[in-house]
C-alpha cells in the first residue's frame, strides 16, 4: 500500500463538475492498493496518517499530529502510485489491485480513519477526477507498507 500525503488548508475534488468531496484544514491522502494488501496494511498506514506530526504547533514547529489537529482527510484512489515505468515511455499497472480487491480496501482505510473521529470526504473510486488543493509548506510526504514493515535499520533511502 501506498500513500501520498499533503498537508493542505483546503481541497476538493469533483467529478464532471460536480464536487463529491471538500474539506478545510488537513490532509489530501492518495491511497495506492497493491497486490497482496490486507486490512492489516489499512491500520498500518491509517495509524501513521493519523500519528504524524506535520501541523505546526503554536511555535511554527510541527509537532501536531492530524488527530490531534482536528484536520480532516481527502481521501483519493491513486492507482497510479503502482506505476511500472522502468521500460518503455508507457507506465504499466500491473503492480496494481485490480479494482474488486482495491475499491473495499479504500472504503476501509476511509472508515479506519472515521471511526477514530476523523471528517474524511472521498472521491468516486474509478472516476475521472480533478483535485483541487492548497498544500501549505509545502508538505508532502510518502508512505509505503514495504518500507514501514522492514525491520528496524533496515529501510533504504
């Protein structure tokens, strides 16, 4: 599994112009399912989507997790996290889930993240979307559950 996270102060996204998510203050997460994730995966990055401390406390330093923010999340299926682009000019995405295995495992990290009293807005899995945000910082990190489950002095660069 695979996240890009952006810490923004506000975002939406719309669906052939019409808007189907929008939040303030927080996150923009787009989630990558790979073969072979579980729900495991989900509570594995929901947990650090939840815990990371990227807002910035009263010092401008940041030391505040999103939970503790009162931030919400736009959630966002992103296939394209598992793009293969070593050969050719065309990625593949091969590496994907195929959208049976993918789209309930998107629709549990988004409950995971409500039902620890997260706002979590989505977009329309297998839609043609257009994202709108502000990324403030800007802030911009990744996550992936290969590298999160390695050992301790184990994770590359």
């Amino acid at each position: 599994m695979r996240a890009i996270i952006q810490r923004i102060s506000h975002a939406h996204v719309t669906v052939a112009d019409e808007t189907v998510g929008a939040i303030a203050h927080g996150m923009v997460v787009l989630l990558g399912i790979g073969h072979g994730d579980t729900t495991e995966h989900i509570q594995l990055i929901g947990r650090k989507i939840l815990e990371l401390r990227i807002f910035d406390d009263e010092s401008g330093k940041p030391n505040i997790s999103l939970r503790d923010s009162g931030g919400a999340v736009l959630l966002i299926s992103q296939f394209t996290l598992y793009a293969d682009t070593s050969r050719g000019r065309r990625p593949g995405y091969s590496h994907a889930a195929h959208p049976d295995i993918a789209a309930p495992l998107v629709d549990q990290m988004a409950a995971f993240l409500r039902e620890q009293g997260v706002q979590v807005e989505t977009g329309r899995f297998g839609a043609e979307m257009s994202v709108s945000l502000v990324n403030e910082g800007p802030y911009t990190i990744i996550l992936d559950s290969d590298t999160l489950t390695l050992p301790a002095g184990k994770h590359t660069p």
